[in-house]
C-alpha cells in the first residue's frame, strides 16, 4: 500500500548536484507518505503554526506500521512514535523557515518505511545566497562531536547569537540516533537561480 498526497517536485534545467553524507534517493518499493505545500496557495509563513498537527498525524499514522508480536514493546513503540514526531515537526519548521518563495518551489516531506528503519525526506528550495554558509554547517555537523556542537550553540543562543541555529538537527542525532544526509541542486527558475536542498534523516527501529 502506499498512500501519496504529491510527488517531490521535478526540476529543470540542473546546473549542480552535490551530496554530504551518505544520501540515498527515495524508493517508491515499500510504504511511503509524501506531503507537499504549494507556496501559491498561502505564504509558507503562516502554515507554521500547523506543523504540529502535520506531525501528529504523521506519528499517528506511521505508528500503526510498527512490528508487533517479536517485536518492540508497548514503551518503545511510544518511544519511536515521539521521535517521529519530534523529527517531522523540525523537518517541517526548517524548510518553511528557510524556503525560498521567489522560486515559486512546494516545500515537501515524505516518510518511508523500511525493514529496519523510517527515513524522512524534506526538500525546498534555498536562496542561492545562503547555500555556501548552509553547507558550512552541514560540513561541520558531519564531521564533528554533536555534543560538542550541541554546546557550542546552547552559549551562542545565550548569547543572543543563535542565528541558523540547528539544535533541532543535534537534538535528532544525539537523542535520537538519527543519521543525516543532504542532497543540494541547483537549477534556473523564472527568478533567476535557486537551489533545492533534500534532507534525509534516517531512523533505525
């Protein structure tokens, strides 16, 4: 069975890709939820405030999916449906907050089950402005300590300077378990050039 309300949006006219970490493309082969939000219909902005509902029913949902006999007890399965919660809600929050509206791109996030694991698929499209600093971050969020980073942007929001900060992100691999990945393509839309970043977001069971 697989339930779909969109297909992630096709691009264009690519003039780049380029992955961080291991990303792997969405399979179609087994269970999978995809939602998207067209930017036209309403500013992106003000869908924030449902991305708690959009959450919900992704966990609700997708919970019902979860091996039973032999499999996890009652308590990790409540367990494993607050992760997906967390994740979809930070997944949505991210890519309303960054979408590019003059691209005229819909924001979307699947979820696919697995075997062994649920992986999150969020795409949007980027201010080509933005992507190189973006990318710094993700760079960073691969290669070193998430607690360390985890830390690091807990004093900057002290601060006042938690700009970009990416706490949902480190909150997903360090309590959660959570592998990350990105894919960035960049095309030519009607205005001018824009990048349309996929997150990935792993999670075994």
């Amino acid at each position: 069975m697989k339930f779909e309300l969109s297909q992630f949006w096709q691009l264009g006219d690519e003039k780049m890709e380029k992955t961080f970490g291991e990303f792997l493309e969405p399979c179609d082969e087994y269970e999978y939820l995809v939602i998207h939000f067209s930017p036209t219909s309403m500013p992106l902005q003000q869908r924030w405030r449902n991305n708690g509902l959009s959450a919900d029913f992704l966990s609700e949902y997708w919970a019902t999916f979860l091996p039973t006999g032999g499999g996890p007890t009652e308590e990790q399965r409540l367990e494993f449906k607050g992760a997906v919660n967390y994740i979809a809600n930070e997944l949505l929050e991210n890519v309303m907050k960054f979408s590019y509206e003059p691209a005229d791109y819909p924001v979307s996030l699947g979820l696919y089950l697995f075997s062994d694991e649920f992986r999150f698929y969020t795409s949007n499209a980027m201010d080509p402005q933005q992507v190189d600093e973006f990318q710094q971050r993700v760079q960073r969020l691969l290669e070193e300590d998430p607690a360390e980073l985890y830390l690091e942007q807990i004093e900057k929001n002290a601060l006042g300077d938690g700009g970009g900060s990416q706490l949902g992100l480190l909150t997903m691999i360090g309590d959660y378990g959570a592998t990350l990945s990105w894919r960035f393509k960049t095309f030519e839309c009607k205005s001018g050039e824009a990048t349309v970043v996929t997150t990935m977001v792993r999670l075994q069971f």
